[in-house]
C-alpha cells in the first residue's frame, strides 16, 4: 500500500499530534502566525518539533504581560474571553495578510491561530479553562474562514493541562485545513490522543466561506452526541454561547421536555414558574435566564437521533425568543451541578408533578453519589428549587400536585422537609383546562388534520408548522 511522507498510509487519516503536524509542516499551502497566552507556547511547539516549521511558521509570540497585551490588542475587561481571543486574531491576521500578501498570497493559504488560557498554578488551583480559535483561507486570497471554541482543561497539573493544549490546538489546525468540508468529523477530531476525561468543549462557533451551510446549532448538538461535553447552549438567534458570557452571576430558570411540538400547556408551566421564580426575594428583582433543555434521549428516534427533527423543534422554540441547552442529563441533580459551575445564584426548575417519583426514586441515583441523599444535596444546592406544576392523571381524572403527592413510608420525613425549606414548591397559579393538553395528542391532530391543533400550540408557531410542514402537517388535499 503506497505510503505518505508521514508514513500514514495514503487514504487515511491523520490521528496522532505528530503526523497532524508534520502533515501541514510538509503540504506547504498554510502559512501563519501562532499567538498563545497563559499555558506556553504548546501548539506552535509541535510545529518545530516535528521538522520543517519554516515552510508553515511565519511568526510566534506570547504577550504575558498585561500591559504589553493591552498595547497589542486593546485593553480587555477579561484575558480569558471570547472578546480577548477574537482581538488577537484580527491583530494577528491583519497585520499577516499585510506583510506577505504582495510577496506570497497568490501562492499561500493565510492563518492565524490563538488561544488566552487559564491553568492550574500555585495559585490558582481550578480546572483550566480558555479560547481557542483558528481564522485561515481555504484558498489563496479567499475571504478568512473562523472557528472559534471554548475549552475546559480537567487534568490536575498544570504541565498536563498544557500538553493537552497543545494537542487539541494541533487537532484544531488540521481539522480546518483538511477536514473542513465535514464539521461533523472535523468534532469527532478534536480529542484525538484526547479523551473526555482530560478534555471538555463546550462551545464551537464555524462561520465564513469555508463552512457555508453550516448550523452552528447542529454543532452544539454534535459536541453532545459526540462526548466532547455533557451540555450545550445556543441562543434563541442560533448563536452558540458559552455558559459564564449567559449565566455569570444571574439566576436561572429551567424547563426540560420533548417540545415535540411545544404546547399551550409547556408554555404554561413555564409562564407560572417564571411568574414564581421571578419574584422570589433572594432574586433581588433579577429576571432570570430561561433555558429550555432537551436532553438526548428526547431525540432519538428508533437508534438514532433525527437531526432534521431537532432543528424543527429548536426551530419553533427560536420563533418564541427561547435559548436551548442540550445535554445528556438524564438525572435533574447532574443538570444542577453543571449550572452551579457557572452562576452562584438560584436555579429553579419547573417540572410537572408526575416528574416527583423520577426524582425521588433512589433507583434514580448512583452509589458513588452519595446515593438519594447525595443526589438531593447536589439538585438543591445553592439555593436551587422545583416549581411543581399540577398534573392530571389520565386514567383516574385525579389531580396531583406538590401537595398531595404520595410519598411512600421511608420518603414522608424527607419529602416533608423539603417542602417546609422551600427545595420543592407549588406552582400556585395554574390553568386547570390545560391539564389534559399532550404533545402525542397535539402530533395526532396535527397528522391527522384536524384543525383543533392550532388552539393547543402557541400563536406564534402555527405559521411556521404549516409554512415548513412540521411534524406532519399537510395542506389541506394531501391528507391521506
């Protein structure tokens, strides 16, 4: 079999930092600038590492000191940002396309990447946490290309969160260059010689020529299917955002579910929460962030998850003004523990009360946990709460609410206890005619014609069902 430079064989890819690497050191068609701030310079290392850096490396530099950095790239509330990353690659790719353009950009591929990165120190004692982001030319002369994401760096020394820096920036590089054309597989990519365990990212952002088509939201979705994470957020616009640019220092409401399709009845219990939430003394008059969340296994179908189906549902919820977080949390305890990373103010969760047996089984929560009562002090730290909707139990015509749920005989303490301190509250106003409204009743009417759908779903994403022909709808005359 005819063998590569790199000794690969011809046809297969790139999987080790060192063949990346070498691979583009060797090609000849990208030649850019390396700007690296707060864990080395290990992504320009492997270049000179691996031989043959003069045909790719036009310049490397590190401005540690905040005052030089200032003066580079303008001043900067903080280092450690998307805004502190993106000044560094305009400067950077700016004054690149500048210098060489005359002598070489005929003949080149521009690029520059950058990434301002904090590490564990003495001093510093914290997961790492930064920006990484590439801007090159897909072609000579081509309008720059961009991919932007955020890392979380989980090994416990510092010389391993900048080793794995440095391969995931590497990774970054080489997918952009080779793999540009599949974002999908450029994701799958990035913990190459990586692993979930060392390795988090929870944003990627593709934008430019060479990635038109793309849907950023798509990606959000992949960084979960694909491990890379465990949660992702775009706003109600399709925009990914990292969790401290939206949740920093704010309260946080969410609402979990299929929304397949959003009904008359979600959006109540997301109104009543809100109205709730919102008014809570220790929120001190701060509205909320609303998310809504749809974990994985609300979007399989059969053994695979329906892409096309996701965007339709994100899609109408767009159409409502709501941001998404997609996760792979099954537990509610998980979800709180993630969002507590990032705010230190209260989350409330509005559920309906059916969701209380889930979340109070002890078969829901893990040994290593801490078991029930581990999982309860984890869904209820820092002030976090559940806003209990009425649910109707169809076969009885019972109502069940936070009051009258029916806490077995080793739950009657625990349950009461948590209700007197406020971890699990009543949605006290509530729209009785709205108990009976289902999604899977709402799709049937929607499939089968039948015109009451429209009362069932909001006013606002009528049009765009029939317009796109969401979940099943069709014109009238092509009923079946």
């Amino acid at each position: 079999m005819e063998m590569s430079l790199n000794g690969t064989h011809m046809g297969t890819r790139e999987t080790s930092a060192h063949q990346k690497a070498l691979r583009i050191n060797v090609d000849g068609a990208w030649y850019g600038t390396f700007a690296e701030i707060g864990a080395g310079q290990e992504v320009a290392r492997w270049f000179f590492q691996v031989g043959g850096a003069a045909g790719t490396v036009a310049k490397t530099m590190s401005a540690y000191d905040m005052a030089v950095s200032d003066a580079i790239y303008g001043p900067a509330d903080r280092y450690v940002s998307r805004g502190r990353l993106c000044a560094m690659l305009d400067h950077e790719f700016n004054l690149l396309v500048e210098r060489l353009d005359a002598r070489m950009g005929g003949q080149r591929q521009f690029f520059t990447f950058a990434d301002t990165v904090a590490t564990r120190s003495y001093s510093r004692r914290e997961d790492g946490k930064g920006w990484v982001g590439v801007r090159f030319q897909h072609a000579p002369r081509a309008q720059p290309s961009e991919i932007l994401m955020h890392v979380r760096l989980l090994d416990n020394q510092p010389v391993r969160q900048q080793e794995a820096l440095g391969l995931i920036g590497v990774n970054l590089l080489h997918g952009a260059f080779q793999l540009s054309p599949d974002p999908k597989e450029l994701i799958r990519s990035l913990l190459d010689e990586l692993s979930w365990q060392r390795v988090e990212v929870d944003m990627i952002q593709f934008s430019g020529p060479a990635f038109q088509g793309v849907d950023n939201r798509l990606m959000a979705l992949q960084l979960v299917e694909q491990d890379l994470t465990e949660a992702a957020m775009f706003t109600a616009d399709g925009q990914p955002a990292q969790w401290s640019e939206i949740l920093h220092k704010k309260p946080v409401l969410i609402l979990r579910g299929s929304f397949h399709p959003i009904t008359t009845a979600t959006l109540d219990v997301l109104r009543r929460g809100r109205e709730q939430f919102g008014g809570e003394p220790d929120l001190n008059g701060q509205a909320p962030v609303v998310l809504m969340e749809l974990t994985l296994r609300h979007l399989v179908t059969g053994d695979a998850i329906n892409h096309q189906d996701f965007i339709n549902r994100v899609d109408t919820l767009a159409a409502l003004g709501q941001n998404v977080l997609i996760s792979n949390f099954r537990r509610f305890h998980r979800l709180s523990a993630y969002l507590a990373r990032y705010t230190d103010q209260p989350l409330g969760i509005a559920v309906g009360a059916t969701k209380l047996k889930e979340i109070l089984d002890p078969a829901f929560y893990n040994a290593d946990e801490g078991g029930r009562l581990g999982g309860l002090g984890q869904l209820f730290r820092n002030g976090s709460r559940l806003y209990v909707y009425p649910s109707l139990n169809f076969d009885t015509g019972e109502v069940l609410t936070a009051e009258n749920y029916p806490a077995s005989p080793d739950l009657v303490h625990l349950y009461a206890h948590l209700r007197q301190s406020g971890c699990i509250r009543s949605i006290a106003r509530f729209d009785p005619e709205l108990l009976s409204v289902r999604s899977r009743d709402v799709l049937d009417k929607i499939a089968a014609g039948d015109p009451a759908w429209e009362r069932l779903v909001a006013p606002e994403i009528i049009g765009l069902i029939k317009e796109r022909k969401l979940f099943g709808w069709k014109a009238q005359g092509e009923q079946e």
